[in-house]
C-alpha cells in the first residue's frame, strides 16, 4: 500500500479519512492507526497554516506596495505644491499689468481720390510690466491655506506610519500568541528503581 500517497491526497486537503479508504480500498482502521501514528492532522493543520500565510502575506505585501507608491505620489505633489508655493510668495508684491499699444498707418496713394486711404494697416504690441506694489492680501490667505493643506497631508503620512507600525505590532504578537500555543512534547524518563521511589 502506497500510504505516503494517502497522506499526500489527505494533507492537500478535501478529503477524509473514510473516503480515502473507500478509494484505495484499505480498512478504516488501518488507515486511522496510520494516520495517528505518522500524525496526518497536525500536518494537515500545518500545511493549511502555510498556505493561509502565504497568501496572507502576498496580500499585505501589495496593499503595502500601493500604499507605499501612494505616499510617494502624495510626497512627490507636496514637493511640487512646495516649490510654487516659494515662487508664489516671491512675486506677492508683484502685480502684472497688460498694456496694448496700437499703432495705425494708413496710406494715400489714390491719384483720383487722393483724400481716400488705400491702405491701413493696425500694428499691436503688447506689453507685460511688473510693478511693485503693496503685498496681496488675499493671495497671501491662499498660500497659508495651501501651507495648511501641506501640514496635513504630511501628517496624513505620519498617520499612516503609526498605523503600519502598529500592524506589525500585532502581527508579532499574533505569532508570539500561536507560537505559546502550539504543543510542545515533554518526555520525563526516572532512572531509579520502583522500590527507590516506594520510600
């Protein structure tokens, strides 16, 4: 009888110990007498234990990726919102103005109608200054509010930090938990004779 064959179908799972002795034609009893004295259960439990962990930790790995790549993209945006903010704060006293000159040349040049323009031509020019003024007020709230929004995305991160910290925290706990759990086997042997232990 192939039993490391038995054991393998009934460790994978899915099975029982009578449909295994129906399939491969083996009494029950000797099955289970097999089954107890190579310890089929504890290996099944262990195998299954495996399995969830493995999956358990394949998941939190790539939650933990996506939101490791999440604060990176907040981080990088923050840093961005930063360096214009700094810009911002820079030209606070700057106001831009437009200016448009229009220039008009008209020709003359009918021999008939010699009042009567034959050409005109509108040339425009624009200009763009920067004057010195008194500080804007209202851009100067915006850019406190964005300050505002910055401090609490980072302590959004700081936040999040404390969170994962303390799921590792439970995590070794949990396995500290089930590692006081599992059985552990101790044998005591007396070396003396029964009639040294009747005294």
């Amino acid at each position: 009888m192939d039993w490391e064959l038995i054991k393998a179908e009934y460790i994978a799972g899915g099975t029982s110990y009578r449909k295994l002795a129906e399939k491969y034609d083996v009494k029950l009893s000797a099955l289970r007498n097999v089954a107890e004295k190579e310890k089929w259960v504890e290996l099944k439990t262990q195998a299954q234990h495996k399995t969830n962990t493995k999956i358990v930790n394949s998941v939190s790995k790539k939650k933990a990726k996506k939101a490791v790549d999440k604060l990176k993209r907040v981080s990088d945006l923050t840093d961005k919102l930063l360096d214009k903010l700094e810009q911002a704060i820079s030209e606070l006293d700057v106001q831009l103005y437009k200016r448009v000159d229009k220039t008009k040349v008209i020709e003359y040049n009918n021999e008939l109608r010699p009042d009567k323009p034959t050409k005109e031509i509108i040339h425009e020019e624009e200009k763009v200054l920067e004057v010195t003024t008194i500080v804007d007020r209202s851009g100067l709230k915006a850019i406190a509010s964005a300050l505002r929004d910055i401090k609490e995305i980072q302590m959004l991160k700081s936040e999040l930090d404390k969170q994962e910290q303390e799921a590792r925290i439970k995590k070794l706990q949990k396995e500290a938990a089930d590692d006081d759990n599992t059985v552990k086997e101790i044998e005591v042997t007396f070396s003396a004779g029964k009639e040294d232990w009747n005294e």
